[in-house]
C-alpha cells in the first residue's frame, strides 16, 4: 500500500467532501493542481473510498459521483479522440472543469480558516452576555406591537382611506416582495418608519393589503420590529439589524 | 461637560450587550446634553483614547457597524477560567466553509453552496440560521425559487468584524495556495487537533 494510504487511514473523518479529499491527495504529494495525474489520482482515490467502507464510515453520495467523474476523465483519454462522439465532452474539459472547482472550493477553503482565525481572535476578548438586558437602540420605542396592534392600525388606515378604489389597474401588478424591499430601503436610509406612513403614497386598497403583508412577512422573517413608545400608541418599525440593512 | 461625556460613554457601552451604533450613542447624549451635539465626534474620539491610555479591563472595539466594550485580551485566561461555560471552537470547518461562502457570495442559493462545496450543506445552514449567523433574504427568481441567504450582524459580532467590507479580498486567498510547491498538510485539522488536546486538558486540571 503507498504511503498516501497510510495517512488517509487517521485523516478520513477530517474530509468535508470528494473536492477536499482530492485537494488533499493533490497537495501532499505536491502535484501542480492543473497538471493532474488523472490516472494515479484516479486509484488513490478510489482506494481511499476502499478504506473508508473498510472502516465502516458513512460515504456520502458525492464522493461516489465524483469517483465516477474521475473514472470517466480517465477512460476518455485512454480513446483516441475521433472514436469520441461529438456530444461528450473531452478529457481535457471535464479536467479544466474539475481543477476549476477545485481552485474555486480551495479559496473558500482559506476564507474559512481566515474566520476561524478572527473567531480565535474575537474569543479573547468578551462583551456582556446577549440575553441579559434586553436593550433597544430606539429606547423610547420599548413596547413590542402585537399583530392585533397592527390589525388596529391597518384598520384606522383602511378606515381614513375608504374613498380609494379596491383595485387599480397597472402595467405591473404591486408584489408583497417589491413592497418588503421598498420597506428594507426605507429603513436602511432612515433606520425607522412610523407605521402609518408607509400607506401615505398607497392609492388603492390593493396596494395597502399588500405593503401591510409584506410588513407582517418581514416581521416573520425577523428583519423587523414593530414598536410603540406607549400602548395603543403609533407604531415605528425599526429595522431588526440597522447596520446590516445599511450593509447589504 | 467633557467628564460627563466620558461617563455617560462608558456607562452606556458598558450596559448594552450589543455593539452601539455612533448615532445611537449620539442621540442618547444629546438628549442628556444638547451642547454635545457640535462636539460629538471629537468627544467621542477623546473618550476612546482615554479608554485606551487608562489600561483597564475594558477596551472599546469596532464591531458590526458599531461600538462595544470588551475585556481585554490580556484579561482572556482569567476571564475564561471565571466562566463556567467553556467557550471551545463553536464553528466545525464545514460551518465556516458554508459562513465563507455565504459571506462571499451573498445572496446565495443552498444548491450554488453545494455546487461549491460539492457535498451535502443543509445540516449546516439549518444550523447556521438557528445560530442566527445567516438569515434569509428572499428568493431567488427560478425553479423552485430557492432561499437566499446572506449573514446577519452576529455573524460580524461573532468574528469581531465591522462590516463585510473589513474581510479581506478573496483574491489575498489565492496568493495564499501554493500553487505548485508542498502544501503544509492539513493545517486545519492539526490545529482543531491540538485545540481538542488543550481543552482535555483543562478538563484534568478541573479533575485536580
């Protein structure tokens, strides 16, 4: 057995999948990453996938697809290239496309260490435990508003604005989705919106129905909050996370 | 004024569990001392620098858009053996792979995680969004209009990063693989390695 067999036997479980697997088989044994070995890669991995059904470890469905694209590059380049029919794909693509991927999850793979090297950082260092106080950046702002508050305050909306018509007719129809970013963006800009505003520019009933959903789906999603500063009172909404809205 | 200032500062930074925005902190001072208002930032600066030179316990720091106040890192080990809850590595390396990745390349789909990955990534972004370090930011327009996720401001609290813009380029990873020459083994499975060992040991020392 080669001595790439030997270190696999402890390192299996570290594997986070067939790209990592083959990273590693390419790495220790210092193989330039775009001039694979196809042929030899091919059997170390296939005996590295031996050992683990040996040590009884779970394979998961990837590395059996990946042993059989290695298995495919390999008997393609063992056929003269005219026998090849014109949909397959050549050796050489199914190589360019396989070292692109691994080139690709191989910076991702840096980018992780890179966090666990910040996470280290960071966990020298320790701020008050989150649930302790419960604080709000708008602090006037503290009573948390109930759907029934909102339910109240929509139908006060509705009330003011019975003379609109129940639906107009536009090139494009008003989406609960298109209304939960134009509320994002609100927020990003101002940091909070009182309730009731967000209706000001609604012209149809149609339209407040579908703002007041997009509300209650953003509050479901959590990237918002709805505040009163006193029961029964307006109601401000506020961004869950003011600074990653601004962020995004 | 200036004294006052730097306790009202120090008392709110000390109160909030999260980072605090400049505005809010402004707000809040100003509502206490309207003369503040013309001064703020170069108060502010003042009391991050007397932080500093006092060399306390505490240390203001720059995170996710705002400002908190820290133990210092000299202060860790104490402070560790204080908590009862040992703080280990909370993240395997798959979870910081999918973060990696989500970082990066926010909005993204589960299947365009995968495809990067090339291995199963739903355990770990359930996990992830329990965690609240990723949130959903909608869907994606398509077949089946899969979830879009992106990370939040705890995944910033959690790598003591200001903003997304603070991590480095991807391309700065790229220079760091060596392209042809040894690779240095398995760095990060050594380190989780001895990491797993130092915390066995501080079990023993516990035994003792």
């Amino acid at each position: 057995m080669d001595p790439v067999s030997d270190q696999l036997r402890v390192k299996l479980e570290l594997f986070e999948g067939p790209l990592d697997l083959l990273l590693h088989l390419i790495r220790t044994q210092h193989i330039d990453i775009a001039a694979i070995p196809i042929a030899k890669i091919t059997r170390q991995y296939l005996e590295t996938i031996r050992i683990m059904k040996e040590l009884d470890l779970d394979i998961a469905g990837e590395y059996l697809v990946m042993a059989s694209t290695l298995i495919l590059i390999k008997s393609r380049m063992l056929l003269p290239p005219s026998s090849q029919g014109d949909n397959d794909e050549s050796a050489e693509v199914m190589q360019a496309e396989l070292v692109r991927r691994l080139k690709e999850y191989e910076v991702f793979k840096e980018a992780g260490q890179h966090l666990h090297h910040l996470e280290q950082e960071r966990q020298l260092v320790c701020a008050r435990p989150t649930d302790e106080i419960e604080t709000d950046v708008h602090t006037e702002w503290v009573i948390e508003a109930s759907l029934v508050d909102l339910l109240k305050s929509l139908r006060d909306i509705l009330d003011r604005k019975q003379d609109l018509p129940h639906h107009v007719v536009r090139s494009k129809p008003v989406s609960v989705r298109s209304r939960m970013s134009a509320i994002l963006k609100i927020l990003s800009e101002r940091g909070s919106v009182i309730f009731r505003d967000l209706f000001s520019e609604c012209d149809s009933r149609q339209d407040i129905i579908g703002t007041f959903l997009a509300v209650l789906e953003l509050m479901r999603l959590q990237a918002i909050r709805a505040r009163q500063r006193k029961m029964f009172g307006d109601i401000r909404l506020v961004a869950y996370r003011p600074d990653e809205v601004a962020g995004t | 004024m200036r004294e006052r200032f730097f306790s009202l500062c120090e008392a709110l930074l000390f109160v909030s569990p999260e980072p605090l925005p400049d505005t809010v902190i402004r707000d809040l001072l100003i509502e206490e001392e309207p003369a503040v208002a013309d001064v703020f930032d170069t108060l502010f600066d003042d009391f991050r620098q007397w932080i500093t030179r006092r060399e306390g316990g505490v240390m203001i720091v720059r995170v996710a858009g705002g400002w908190q106040m820290v133990t210092r890192p000299e202060c860790a080990d104490a402070v560790s053996r204080l908590k009862t809850r040992r703080q280990t590595a909370r993240f395997s390396r798959a979870a910081l792979e999918v973060l990696a990745i989500i970082a990066y390349r926010q909005p993204i789909t589960t299947p365009e995680i995968e495809t990067i990955r090339g291995v199963d990534s739903s355990g770990v972004l359930k996990n992830l969004l329990d965690k609240k370090l990723i949130t959903i930011l909608g869907r994606k327009k398509g077949p089946g209009n899969p979830l879009l996720y992106g990370t939040t401001d705890q995944f910033l609290i959690a790598f003591g990063l200001d903003s997304l813009e603070t991590l480095p380029d991807l391309t700065e990873f790229e220079e760091l693989i060596p392209r042809d020459g040894p690779s240095p083994g398995l760095p990060f499975g050594e380190r989780s390695e001895a990491m797993e060992n130092e915390s066995e040991e501080k079990i023993t020392d516990e035994d003792d």
